[in-house]
C-alpha cells in the first residue's frame, strides 16, 4: 500500500533525513515522506483532509 499522502497549509522547516539539511516545505506541499511527516506534530500545519466519501452498495440487477 502507497504511502499516504498530506498537505500543508503552512510553510514548515524540516531536516532531510539523507542530507542532514534544513528545508522549507510551502504550503500546498504534498507530504509523501513519512520521515518528514514524523516532524510536523503541529495539527495546524496541515491542510484539512476531505471527508470521506461512504462506499456505495452494489445495486443487484433484477
């Protein structure tokens, strides 16, 4: 299963967790990293995430 995806809806400074480098992420950013992610604990820092949708039933053909 993909990696989940976020967006921002603030401008965040992270670390790259390859390079060691501070980075700023602007809003509207899609967060795929879960690295990155992890470092964003702030709840406002993200975009609201659409409701979901309720799966609609299978209609059986009579």
């Amino acid at each position: 299963m993909p990696a989940a995806s976020r967006t921002l809806a603030t401008a965040v400074f992270v670390t790259d967790p390859k390079t060691h480098e501070t980075v700023l992420l602007q809003p509207g950013t899609e967060v795929t990293d879960p690295a990155l992610a992890d470092q964003i604990a702030h709840p406002d820092a993200w975009a609201p995430e659409p409701p979901r949708q309720p799966r609609r039933a299978k209609v059986e053909a009579s």
